[in-house]
C-alpha cells in the first residue's frame, strides 16, 4: 500500500498536536535516522530509542514546551515523502526557536523506517550554547 498525502499528514498530526507518543508510534523500533549538521542533535542513529534519547529527550531540557513542530509542505512518491517542517518554540532563556527543517522519509508497510532530517544546524547550536544541558 503506497503512502498518501493524507497519510502522512495523518502520521506527522501527533508531532503538531505535541503528542510525540501517537507520532512514534508509526516509526519502525529499528528506524534508521540520520540528522545532518554539525551541532549537538546532528548523528545517526540506528534505533527509534537511540533517535529519541540523542534529540527530543535534549530538546525537552533547553525547548520548556517542546519544538512545536508544524508540517508546511509535503511531497508523496511511492512510499517516500519529503516533509517540510518549521518550529514555533521558545527555549529556557526565552530565545526564539522558530526552526525550519526537511525530512525525507522512507515507509515501509505504513511505518517510517528511514529518516534524512535537514535543519538549521548554527541556530541549533546557538540553543544549546545559550541554554546548556546540565
């Protein structure tokens, strides 16, 4: 079965209504995600807990209500989808994190199972130098 628009909107509606819980749910345990950049979420990681612990778990300690993600755009072939994401957060010292990002996502059998994720990888940097992880 081949992903839709409304599918993937569907998917990515947990991670706008703050529910990451619904939103992962859909990722496959052995997802392999890479986050490009040279800044502290930047790595591959081979596993959905692995994905989880390297970047949402240190967003949630610098980000007091979460990255607020909101899909802006999508693009469906087959069962890829490139999502265009943008962020409306505001850190611990009250610097903005308004972000935008590109994840190029591969499904297999309705999970995500491969993840390529651009984003701005100097104001991440700015947030954790600003806003430390103890």
């Amino acid at each position: 079965m081949a992903i839709t628009s409304d599918s993937v909107r569907e998917i990515f509606k947990g991670l706008e209504d703050g529910d990451g819980a619904a939103f992962f749910e859909r990722v496959a345990d052995d997802v392999d995600w890479t986050v490009m950049g040279t800044h502290p979420l930047a790595g591959h990681y081979g596993s959905k807990k692995a994905f989880t612990e390297g970047t949402f778990a240190k967003l949630s300690q610098v980000l007091p209500h979460g990255a607020q993600l909101h899909v802006e755009n999508l693009i469906v072939k087959d069962d890829e989808a490139v999502v265009e994401l943008h962020s409306l957060a505001t850190a611990k010292n009250g610097m903005r994190f308004d972000n935008r990002y590109c994840w190029v996502v591969y499904f297999q059998a309705g999970l995500i199972v491969r993840v390529r994720a651009y984003l701005d990888s100097a104001m991440v940097a700015q947030l954790f130098e600003e806003n430390p992880i103890a």
